[in-house]
C-alpha cells in the first residue's frame, strides 16, 4: 500500500495481558516513529527508530513497553502486563530521513486503539 | 526537552471568518513547526510547515507565521469553511527529529 498501514485497528485486552501492535511504514521511509494519543490530548513521543536501531527511546513510560525494528522496515511495539492506564491510540509514522539537524513530514497510520479493561 | 504550548484548546467560528491558533515553543534549537490536520477518527495529516529561515509562509487560505525571537508561531485559516472542522496541532523539532506536539485546537465551524 502507499500509505502506513497498522494493525489491529482496535485491540480490547485484559489488565495484565500482553499485546502487540504492528506498523508498516512507507516503502523507502527509513525513519519510523511512534507516539501515543489519548482523548483530547497531543500525540506523545515514544520511540524514534532510524533504520534498525532505536535512536530515542526517551519517551518510553516504563519498561513494560518496548519496541523493535529488526529489519529496517516494520515495526512492533510491545506492552507487556497492560494496565488500564495504557489505553489509548497508538500511532505510528514514518518519514524520509532529511539533511542532518532538519525536521520533515511525518505520514501517520490510522492507528491501534487500545483498550485495557 | 522541547515543551510546545497551544492556544484556544477550542476555537468556534462562523463560516468566512477567520481562525488563528497560536503556539509557543521552548527550544531555542527547533527549527521545523510542521502544523497538523486530524479530523474525527482519522490519522493526523500536515497541511503546512515553516522552517526557522522565513518568518511567514502561505498556500491559499492558510498561513503560518514565525517569531523566532518570541519562540512562537501561529496557523492563520482564512475564509473558513465547514469542512475546516478539525483538531489542529502545532508541533516543533530541532536537530533530534523528532517533533513535540502541542495539545490540539478544536475548531468548530458554524455554516
């Protein structure tokens, strides 16, 4: 597809549980990014990847969420024991890596809301 | 960090009048304020940016201005139109790429 694409679109889980989120950037993209959005509110930075490698993982609440990238292209993030102040949308973007120390359009995916009951 | 501030949090209008939402950044080093466009449900989508090397910038009825001295910018929408009903965010980034996003203006409006 020519956009970016994550799946599921919507995720129901249980306090405790363990899930994953998928995002497929667009072809060529090697910057991906993930933030978070809760109602009303900003998207909030997570992870910032450049190719393989984390380069900012600065945003990560705790050590339950992680994130990887292994081969330049999608990524997965992951909530181990979810609690219920990890619902949100969680979105995901990628963007052509510009000259050094410029900023570019991100493309953002529609999403993977997430709810924890 | 970089710490983006947005104002109205909402922004009702008539139809043909004029919107401006403001933002102020602390970030002396950001120099790219992408401005973004999400309507209900859907993915977050740009609709102008500035570089810190031109104060103004203009694509039809949509302008933004930069005060670098001020640290703010400001979206101005002219003439607006129903279809303009949307939550706008501004957002800053310097030299680490990765871009701090205010909190978002809903702006409503009325035909």
């Amino acid at each position: 597809g020519a956009g970016v694409s994550q799946t599921p679109s919507n995720k129901v889980t249980e306090k405790g549980k363990y899930v994953e989120l998928r995002c497929d950037p667009i072809s060529g993209h090697t910057a991906l990014y993930w933030y978070r959005q809760s109602l009303g509110q900003g998207p909030e930075f997570l992870i910032y990847f450049q190719g393989t490698g984390a380069a900012d993982d600065s945003g990560l609440p705790n050590d339950r969420f992680f994130a990887v990238r292994p081969e330049g292209s999608v990524s997965t993030l992951k909530i181990q024991r979810t609690e219920r102040g990890d619902s949100a949308v969680y979105l995901c973007a990628s963007s052509l890596t510009l000259l050094a120390g410029e900023g570019g359009e991100l493309f953002f995916g529609e999403g993977s809301r997430l709810t924890v009951l | 960090g970089e710490n983006v501030e947005q104002h109205p949090s909402t922004l009702s209008v008539q139809e043909g009048d004029s919107a401006v939402i403001k933002c102020t950044y602390s970030d002396s080093a950001s120099n790219y304020f992408p401005w973004y466009k999400q309507e209900l449900g859907k993915r977050p989508q740009l609709i102008i940016d500035i570089r810190s090397n031109v104060g103004e910038k203009k694509d039809q009825r949509i302008a933004v201005t930069l005060n670098k001295t001020a640290k703010h910018f400001s979206l101005h929408i002219t003439e607006t139109q129903p279809e303009d009903s949307a939550v706008y965010f501004c957002a800053a980034s310097g030299g680490s790429y990765i871009p701090t996003f205010g909190r978002g203006t809903s702006l409503i409006v009325h035909p």
